[in-house]
C-alpha cells in the first residue's frame, strides 16, 4: 500500500496540474457518486493527510480519495492518446483535468465526495500527519506510551490513529534502525526510546519523500532500497543474520512484518524458525 511519502508526492503533482484551473473534466465513476458539483469549479489545492488525498474545489466540495493496495493517479496531457485511452479504462474511478492536463484515479480503494466542512468525517480520526504541518511528535509519543496492553510498537506505529501516513516499509525500516523488536509491547518502552523512535520515522520520511523510489538506505537500486522490508530470506546488510518476515498478529491473517533477530532481539512470536528462502526465489521441487 503506498505510504505517506508516496501521497505526498502524488499531491504535489496533481497539485502542479489542477490547482488554480477550472475543472472542464470531472468524471466520476464510483456507485452513486455524481460530479456535478465539481465541473466547471476551480481546483483549490490537493493536499495529502496521511494516505489519503484531498482535492478541494472553490465550489466547497471536495473529492476524497485513498489508493488502498493498488490504486494510482496518472497525470496524461489533455487530448493525448494517452488520455484518451485511460478514459475508455474499466478500472477507471476518476478523472479531473483542464485544458492542459487530464488526472486519471485507476484502481482507487476509496473514494467520497464531501462538504469541505464535513472532510473531518472522512479523515479527523488520523493522527499527526508524518509529513504534515500538523505533525506535533510529543503527542505521537505520548500515544504510543499510552497504547492498550499487548499492543506492539509495529501495530502501533501502523495506526493511523496514532500517527498518520506509517505503512510496513518505514515500520520495518525505523524499527530496524532503532533496533527494536517489531512485537515489543509499545508501552513498555521508555520514553527515550520512544522519542528516538519517533523523531527517526520524521526524519527519515522526510528524506524519503524526495524521491519517487521508496527508499531507506538512500540507494535507488531495486536491490537495495531497504535495511530489511522485502529481505526475508536474505542475509542482514548490517549483522549477517538472515533476516525473518511473520505475521504480526498472534492469531488469525495479518499484515507480515520484515526484521532481523540479530539486531532487534530475537524471532516474532509467531515465527518458528524454520528456514525461509527470499521473497521471489522458487522453492525446489520435492523428488
């Protein structure tokens, strides 16, 4: 699922083609969703809030949407083939654009349109936004310490409740870095640790957001971006210890989680030690 840095970027470049411009394409294709109050309205501004996106109009609506797994915004030149085939798309959800530029929202995991003064229904239970002007990192860290009992600080770090924009890439990536175990109980770390943790998932998707390749180790080679998320399997850049992927839930199906036992203290609860190949190798054939 892209993450707050991924938003972000994809807000400044709608932002580039839209804001300002009257919308002469609103085309929405979502169950009963109808665009009329956006056609003809000039585009405001389109703003990230953790994963989510924005698009305020001057008519005082605006188009919410979030890319959940597989979603995108593609920006093609208005009256482009390429335009022109993403309009006849099936997996088209969206479309806004002026006389330069055409945005098209493919494969979109939500999508709703609101009053601007009712936008805090959509997303006012967010918290902090990593990358937002309302980023405050005293109050993340107060509610990581006040997390309930046997929430781990992975989970708490995945809830946008909590802090906004946080997918397993940059959980696992801080988590590392901290050498901190994925399934330790959040409230039971010290408020140092908690600080030094919060202050290094800022930092480093601040650096991250400047690059269109989601990268931690600040290398944009596919097989290098990352400390530990997407490494199972394979020996740790840091230690050598082969780094492990589990669930991080106890029970039931759940977001996997990526990290090393060498430098964050050991296996997940759920994992059994048993070997794991990399991600992508093909298992050998039994005889």
């Amino acid at each position: 699922m892209p993450e707050g840095d991924t938003v972000w970027r994809t807000a400044q470049r709608l932002h580039a083609a839209l804001a300002g411009r009257s919308a002469i394409l609103a085309d929405i294709r979502w169950g009963e969703v109808g665009e009329a109050p956006l056609r003809g309205a000039n585009v405001d501004e389109v703003v990230p809030r953790g994963k989510h996106l924005l698009h305020r109009f001057d008519s005082g609506w605006t188009l919410h949407t979030h890319l959940r797994m597989e979603g995108s915004w593609r920006i093609e030149a208005a009256g482009s083939d390429a335009a022109a085939r993403a309009l006849r798309r099936p997996d088209l959800r969206a479309a806004v654009g002026n006389d330069e530029w055409t945005t098209l929202g493919l494969r979109l995991g939500e999508l709703d349109l609101v009053r601007r003064g009712d936008e805090h229904l959509l997303v006012g239970h967010l918290g902090p936004d990593v990358l937002g002007a309302d980023w405050d990192p005293d109050l993340v860290a107060r509610r990581i310490l006040d997390s309930s009992a046997g929430t781990s600080i992975a989970a708490a770090l995945l809830d946008q409740r909590v802090l906004a924009g946080v997918g397993t890439f940059w959980a696992s990536e801080v988590l590392f870095a901290q050498r901190l175990h994925p399934w330790h109980e959040a409230a039971g770390l010290s408020p140092d640790q908690v600080e030094a943790l919060v202050t290094r998932v800022h930092e480093l998707m601040l650096r991250g957001r400047e690059h269109a390749i989601q990268s931690s180790t600040g290398i944009l080679r596919a097989d290098a971006r990352s400390w530990v998320h997407g490494r199972s399997g394979r020996a740790c850049r840091r230690c050598g210890e082969t780094v492990r992927v589990a669930p991080l839930g106890r029970q039931g199906p759940d977001r996997v989680f990526f990290s090393c036992p060498g430098c964050q203290g050991g296996l997940a609860p759920t994992d059994d030690g048993r070997p794991q190949a990399p991600l992508g190798a093909r298992r050998r054939a039994r005889p």
